[in-house]
C-alpha cells in the first residue's frame, strides 16, 4: 500500500551528505465512523507525515435509494422521504419539494393559488428551521475544533426551535409539515406565543455565542487563513450557501430568484469579507452562518408582525394528485445550499422521475480540492466548516 | 516580540471572557430534564403510536393504500353481508410516524395517540394485531339509522 518516495537529502552542518530520512506515503481512512466526518463519511487520505497529499471521498454508506423510492410512490407520499435527506433542516427539505410539485404543475397549465396565510407559515417555519440547522453546525463546529462549551449552549436554543416544531407538526426531528399546496395545519396560538418568546431572547443568545467561540483567540487561530477556497474554484465545483458566500460571492436564491414571499421582507446577504484572515477560509464559513442565523430572526420578525389572521392552510388540490406530462425544475434556498428538484411525469399519480440536486454533495467535493497539502487537523477543521449532512449526500 | 505579547493577551482575555459566560451559568438553573422521572407535557398534536379503533373500522383499506411503507396489513374474507376483519395489523418496525394514514380515514378511527414508549426486545413484538377473532366492519350508514330508531 506504500509507495516509498525519492529519499531527501539533508546536509549536515559540517557540509557532507548524511543519512537520508526516509519519508514515505501512507494510506489511511477517516470514517467511516470518525466523530469529525458529521456522519458514515469515509475520507480515503493520503498523507506524507502530518500532511495531507490526497483526499478521496467514498459515499454510499447512508445510500437509501430515494430517488428511485419516489418512482413508486404518490406526490403526497414522496414528502415523507425528503424529511430524512437532510435531516436537520426537514422542513426545508418539504418546502423544496413542494414548491418543484405545485411549480411544476403550474408550468404544465394547473392552478395551484397557496394561500396568504399558509405562505407566511411557511416562511416563518422554514426559517426557524434554518436557524435550527446552523445551530446545529455552529455547535458541532466547535466541537471539531475542540471546545465542547458552545455545542451545550446551541442545543439548549435548537431545542426551544423544536418545542415550537412538535407544537406545531407533532414531530421533533420528521415533520412532513409542508404538503403540496400549502402546510398540514396552522400554528396554534400557544406555539406562536412561543415564537415571539425565541424572538425576544434569541439576539442576546447570538452576542453569547459570538463571545464564546468567533472572538475566541484559540478558534481563530484553529480557522482564519485554512481551507481558503476562491470564489472561482467554489462556482467550479458548484458549491452554494454558505460556503460559496463565505468567498465572497453574494448569491443567495432568496434575494436573487425571490420564490414563495421572500420579495416582501427586508435582508441582507451575509458575505465572507475576511476579517480575521484571508476571503474564503473557515473562519469566514463559519462567521456567514452567524449572520445568517441572524437575518432569519429578522425575517421571522418581520412574518410575524405581518402575519394575516388564521385562514385556510390548504389550496384546493384533487385528493388524487395528478401532474400532467411534462417536466418542471425547481430550486431553493436550504440552510446547506441550493437544493432542487427535477420531476419528470408520464401523466400518472406517481413521478416517472425524480432527481434530487442536493447541496452538500457539491459542497463536499470541492474537499479533494482544498484538502491537498493540509494538515490532518486542519482537514478536520475544513470538513466541519463544509457543514455536512450525510443523510443528503447519499439520499 | 509585540505579538507574542498581544497574542497571549488576547487569548487570555476571551477564554476568560468565555469562562465569565459558564460562570454566569452556574447559578441558574437546569434546563435539562430527567427523562424517565420527569416527563415533558405533550401537545394535543403530537404524533405516537398509531392506535385503531376497531369497532368503528369499515375496514376500506383507504389507511393502508395511503401508508407510503406498507405497514398496515387488513385481511379480509367472506363476500357482502359475510364479510368479516380477520386482521388489522400495524407493523411498528416499519411505521415512520408520518399520519398520513389518519387522514383518508371516513370515520377516523385511525388516529395517532400519544403513546411512545413502547420498547421491546424482539422485534416480532412490535408487529401489533388489532383484531382477535374476526369482526363484522363498522358499517356507518347502518349505525346512524339505528342511532336515529333509538332516538
């Protein structure tokens, strides 16, 4: 398995040749059950000493069949299976497949009209659900790096998320919430008092965690200035959210292909500006997430003063869902990246196909880029700046 | 030399920072909870275990066509007025909690209770048989003539 490399010659003070050191390639495997890989991830690294020449991914350990899985179930039935590709931000996930099902019938001459109220339901959801997400990556990135502190702290907030979710859906981790046409129920009036509780507390919390970890000199020095990825290489490998703004490139579907009522509210787009090291390093992936968690509370501000009162949550739809032929695409703005779906329907209640774009596939593949001449430690760090679900990179 | 000063500071200083957050902490309370002593309250729409009603079941099969992993298994023999409900069966290995089954229902008598803690060391045991002997189906037009004789 070793391959013995030209052996480096190393001059003595004296000036004559000594005793060459022998340095030779070693192959290993991270994962797949390493507690850094954020899931079954097995990285097959080649490394020369403490340094990394060659980073391999190998997938499938979490392979589901899920998209063949949709070829024999209905368009209602089919929700159920996006709740586990990325499993910590389910509804997103829901939101995706319901919009690329109602857009596709709308391109194919059906009427879909989502209601006013169901709308503002779902933005307030979804973005809870975001905050939830990077929370999660938030904790979980500082335990990569070693401080076990913050990852306490994240939950105790995602978990007041998930109080509002099993009030609302009745599930804590698998809602199949949204439905095509709109949402499965309404928010219950304690479980809106709820929201505006995490409204009122949750900006306090975010000054915490920035104390507690992004000004944390130990923490910078562990990711300012590694794993620097230009935007150029991240548009090559298609990689989108956070880690294609943390280089600097200001691409967000929300702002720029507005879909459901994202046009109505006022948000920035975070970008990696390199405050603390170079455009692009893990430091500013990392620091995208922090703003972003903190342009979701606003848009769930703004939703909730603006929420019309309780009406239907439902669009008219047949109870046996049928698409005419044709196709339709349909992508949006997970907190992992840019998710899609691609429908294909002969007609029938079930899809002929259903391809899923999933954004943390692409995202880790741009890993066999900057994974070359790292430390292994800092490999570590890279991987859990990627932010990575395993749950939809194998589907 | 300034840097080594002002690195060393400057981690200092936040990890110190970050210890004043812990230390804030520790003279609030919990907010774990443990578990099997203390028990949260569940809300009305929490989704359990499925539950039957099986006196009230038509036995329609529209729970199992709807169940998107097949875990519903309705037997059934006999034709017209002989028709009995040999079996209802739920497979708890296979079911993902989803409810969907609970909307086609006609008299909703499929609903998802607020049971969850249902462990068991073989997994045949999570395969949960409603129906004993077989049972005429619920027949709902039937019961609401013989509701309105009564009344």
């Amino acid at each position: 398995m070793t391959d013995v490399r030209p052996h480096q010659d190393i001059a003595t003070p004296a000036g004559d040749i000594a005793k060459p050191i022998k340095s030779e390639l070693l192959h290993i495997n991270m994962g797949p059950q390493h507690p850094s890989t954020h899931g079954v991830l097995r990285l097959f690294i080649t490394t020369d000493g403490e340094m990394v020449t060659k980073v391999v991914p190998y997938l499938g350990y979490l392979h589901r069949c899920a998209e063949k899985i949709a070829e024999g179930n209905t368009y209602h039935q089919y929700i159920i299976y996006t709740d586990r590709m990325d499993y910590l931000a389910a509804m997103n996930c829901n939101w995706t497949y319901c919009l690329a099902v109602e857009n596709t019938l709308r391109s194919l001459g059906v009427e879909v009209e989502i209601p006013e109220y169901a709308e503002y339901v779902r933005v307030i959801i979804g973005e809870l659900n975001r905050i939830a997400s990077h929370l999660i990556a938030f904790g979980t990135y500082g335990l990569d790096i070693g401080a076990m502190t913050p990852f306490f702290h994240a939950l105790r907030e995602r978990e007041a998320i998930l109080n509002i979710f099993e009030k609302v859906c009745g599930a804590r981790l698998m809602y199949s919430y949204y439905d095509v046409g709109g949402v499965k129920w309404d928010i219950p009036d304690d479980a809106m008092d709820e929201i505006k509780l995490f409204i009122d507390l949750f900006p306090a919390k975010l000054d915490e965690y920035n104390e507690l970890l992004t000004g944390n000199k130990i923490f910078v020095e562990r990711t300012a200035n590694v794993g620097v990825l230009d935007a150029a290489t991240c548009i090559d490998y298609g990689c989108t959210g956070p880690v294609l703004r943390g280089s600097g490139v200001k691409h967000d579907l929300r702002k720029d292909d507005p879909y459901s009522i994202y046009d109505r509210f006022d948000f920035d787009i975070p970008v990696g500006t390199g405050t603390v090291g170079t455009v692009g390093d893990c430091w500013d992936r990392y620091h995208v997430r922090m703003l972003e968690m903190y342009e979701s509370w606003r848009i769930i501000q703004q939703a909730v003063d603006r929420i019309p009162p309780r009406g239907e949550v439902m669009a008219k739809m047949p109870k046996n869902l049928k698409v005419p032929p044709g196709q339709g695409y349909y992508r949006a703005e997970n907190p992992k990246g840019e998710m899609g779906f691609y429908i294909i329907s002969d007609g029938g209640t079930v899809p002929f196909r259903c391809k899923t774009r999933s954004p943390a596939f692409h995202n880790l593949h741009i890993i066999e880029h900057v994974g070359k001449g790292q430390m292994i430690s800092d490999l570590c760090a890279t991987i859990g700046s990627l932010d990575l679900v395993l749950g939809e990179i194998d589907r | 030399m300034v840097k080594f000063v002002t690195d060393i500071w400057d981690t200092f200083s936040t990890v110190f920072k970050g210890m004043g957050i812990t230390a804030r902490y520790m003279r609030k309370k919990p907010v774990t909870q443990q578990f099997p002593e203390e028990r949260w309250a569940l809300p009305d729409r929490f989704r359990g275990f499925v539950h039957n009603d099986v006196p009230r079941c038509t036995s329609c099969t529209l729970c199992a066509k709807a169940c998107p992993v097949d875990c519903i298994y309705i037997e059934m023999e006999g034709k017209g007025k002989d028709r009995r409900m040999t079996r209802f069966a739920i497979d708890y290995n296979k079911c993902i909690w989803c409810s969907l089954c609970t909307e086609p229902c006609p008299t909703n008598c499929i609903t998802m209770s607020h049971d969850y803690d249902h462990s068991v060391y073989l997994r045949e045991k999570l395969v949960y048989e409603f129906v004993g002997d077989p049972v005429i189906p619920f027949k709902p037009k039937k019961a609401a003539r013989e509701e309105e004789a009564e009344a």
